[in-house]
C-alpha cells in the first residue's frame, strides 16, 4: 500500500487532476512561469512550456493499492504501525509543531519500519502573525528523533543541495541545503517513546 498525504486545496486539485483525469505521459503542456515578471534574461523564459505528467499515472498497476489522502497529517493519520515505510519531502518544516510531527511519525510506523526524509527547516509558521510555531535547529530536532523516540539514523547526510519549484533560466535560484536521513524504528516497542 501507498498513500500520499496533502493538505493544500491548491495541491490537491492538482493531484486529482494528473492521476485521474491526464492523458497520458506528456499530453499536458503548461506554462508554470507565465507570471514570473522579475530576472528573465530574455522575454521567452516566460513562455517556457513544460510537458506533464513525466509518468503517466494510467500505467500503474491496478492493484498497486495505491491512493491519496487529503487533510491536515496529524488528523489523518492515526491508526498505530499501520505503514512499513514514511517519506517526508520538504514536509517536517510545515508543521506547527516538529515533535508532533515526530510523535505521529512514531506511532504510524511499524515496529522495524524505515522513515526517509528529505528537506529543509524553513519553517513555514515563524514569521506568520497569531500563528503559534517552534522553530528547531536541525541539532535540536535530531536529538528528539535519536534520544526521546530511539529512532536507528542508518544514514544522515547534511548540505544537500535541492532547488523547489523554480524556473530552471531564472536570473535568480534559490537552493536549499537540506537534510537528509534514513532511520528505522526499533522492533521492540519497549525501546521506544510512548
């Protein structure tokens, strides 16, 4: 089973549409910087097409039991060691709070289950008004993760370089140096935080 989770409408609408209703690889030409008016070295970076979807979704296999789940994570995922595997892509930062984040993390993951992450902390509420936000270093965050709920890090690389939904001829890049791990949930759950 695999299941992806968001909770932007924007994104959602998005999603439905590319595995639902796409036909097929590369049928879909937009122009996601159309409205980009700022460093465009010539006039004709802002009409740069791209082709979507790069996979067509219809090819997955019927029984792949593979779905999408829409709603706020911490709400939607309650159901203790339901899932072998949990991949975080630019995801810990968005939360209100990273340890809930963690806890839910914990729960959800089978006893030997791995979590992948890849991402930044830029934490998205910090500077928002009347928005409560803990803001953790990566050094504080890794100690919750390793000490207080025993995850295994089996790799752990920091400085890696990933950009997020730019244009490629942009005269201006921004690439964020992110963490990125691979840890494992112990098997006896005594280990474990409760």
């Amino acid at each position: 089973e695999c299941q992806g989770n968001e909770f932007s409408m924007h994104m959602l609408v998005a999603s439905n549409f590319i595995l639902n209703r796409s036909p097929g690889t590369n049928d879909l030409t937009i122009y996601p910087w159309i409205q980009q008016y700022c460093n465009n070295l010539s006039t004709g970076d802002q009409l740069t097409s791209v082709a979507v979807p790069d996979i067509d979704p219809h090819e997955i296999s019927a029984d792949s039991n593979f779905s999408m789940s829409a709603g706020d994570f911490l709400e939607v995922y309650d159901e203790e060691a339901q899932w072998d595997c949990i991949v975080t892509c630019f995801f810990l930062d968005t939360a209100h709070n990273p340890m809930a984040y963690v806890e839910c993390i914990h729960r959800i993951l089978k006893p030997g289950g791995y979590w992948l992450n890849l991402g930044p902390l830029l934490w998205h509420f910090s500077d928002v008004h009347n928005e409560l936000s803990i803001e953790l270093s990566y050094e504080q965050l890794r100690r919750i993760i390793v000490n207080t709920f025993k995850f295994q890090m089996m790799i752990e690389r920091h400085s890696v370089s990933s950009t997020y939904l730019q244009n490629p001829d942009s005269m201006m890049k921004t690439v964020y140096d992110c963490i990125f791990f691979v840890c494992r949930k112990p098997l006896d759950s005594s280990k474990s935080a409760d």
